[in-house]
C-alpha cells in the first residue's frame, strides 16, 4: 500500500506531541491519523530534499532523512528509506537504540525480528559494536563484549502500521519489498551509544550500492511518486 502526499501544516509536531504525553508508553493514533502522519512526513521528506536537505546514508544500511533539528536533547522526527537488496552483512545485524520510538510504515513491508541474550548451544554467537547517539560513527567494541543471542519473536509492518519499540529492546529489521519507507519520531537519547551485534563470522559491512547511489534528485522523485 502506497499512503497519498498531502499538505503537512504542523501534523509531524503535534503527532510528536501526543507521542511524548504517553511518555513512548503506546501508539497514539488511530489508523485515520497514522495515514494522515505518513502522508505528511512524505511531503516534508520530499520538500527538505527539493530545498536541498540532505540525507545520510546510516551505517545499518538505510537512508534517513531529518524532518526536525537533529539534537541529542530533544525529540526527532524522520523519514527512512531501505532497499530490498540488503546484503547478508545487513541482515545479520542486531541492535538496540539510544531512545524509544515509534516508526509508522508509509510504503512497503518491513520484518522486524527481536532477540534476547541466551546462553544456549541454539543461540548465535554475535561480536559487539557501539554506535555514538545522533551520528553515523561506528566503532570497535572491547574484546569479551560478545553475546549469544536468540529469535524470540517477529513482526511484518506495511502501511500505515506502527511499531513501538523500547530502546533497550534488541532487534534487526529487513525490508521485504524492493524499497520500503517510514517516518519514526524518537524520543531524547536516553543513553550515550547503542549496542549492535553482528555474527561472529561476519567482518565486512559496506554500505550497499543501491542506497549510496540514491541521489537527492532521485529520493525525492521516489517519495513524490504515487507508485513509488
């Protein structure tokens, strides 16, 4: 399902606020207003890129695309855009956040898996890594930080779902369509760096071509496009 563009106002910042009364307890939106929030956060994602905003390319694999003043101290609003062509390095990594969120599917499907330590002879063995809150950085953990890690649930998100998700809340998401977007509002960073495990034979992690080659021009094409 693709959500139709509309005009924003100042829907991203109200939706934000409610959000923030709940305290990240719960979603506050009924479908109606979940379709209304997507609609509005491709409009402003397209507009930022037209009036030249830049994306980043995050180290998880995803293009993100600020909708709010980037700051560490206050809540965040913005749009993602995954490929379908994730490479196995991608797909193997698990993390947690540095803040709650709640994540609104605008287009596309998304399979978020969730994980709990696990001592077990099943679970995987994954190395550590630690990203800095607010940026892209990505640095080597201390040896003897690595964890074993088990499946413990699943969900499929399409649009206009939503997914909360608690930032101590370890998971991995793989979009299953060839492009998949959502917009997600953040709360201030609760802790100074986020966990990320990638399976112990796993070394390389290069951004993937597809999304790096994702110019501006061509982001905001995507995001206008009714079919996307």
């Amino acid at each position: 399902m693709t959500l139709p563009i509309c005009e924003t106002g100042g829907l991203l910042e109200a939706a934000g606020a409610r959000l923030e009364d709940t305290k990240y307890a719960t979603i506050p939106w009924n479908y109606v207003e979940r379709t209304r929030i997507a609609a509005a956060a491709l409009h402003r994602a397209a507009a930022v890129l037209r009036d030249g905003g830049e994306s980043v390319i995050h180290p998880l694999g995803f293009a993100r695309i600020p909708l709010s003043a980037w700051t560490l101290e206050q809540p965040r609003i913005a749009v993602h855009v995954w490929c379908g062509d994730w490479s196995d390095a991608y797909a193997h990594d698990i993390h947690d956040h540095c803040y709650n969120f709640v994540s609104i599917c605008i287009a596309g499907e998304i399979r978020h898996s969730f994980f709990e330590p696990c001592d077990t002879a099943e679970a995987i063995a994954f190395d550590a890594l630690h990203y800095r809150a607010g940026c892209c950085d990505e640095s080597e953990s201390a040896p003897g930080e690595g964890q074993r890690l088990a499946l413990v649930d699943e969900q499929t998100v399409a649009a206009p779902e939503a997914l909360l998700l608690h930032h101590s809340q370890l998971h991995r998401a793989l979009p299953l369509t060839d492009f998949a977007i959502t917009v997600q509002f953040q709360s201030s960073c609760i802790k100074p760096a986020a966990r990320v495990f990638r399976a112990a034979d796993i070394r390389e992690h290069r951004k993937i071509r597809s999304m790096e080659s994702l110019s501006r021009e061509r982001l905001a094409l995507m995001l206008e496009s009714p079919g996307l």
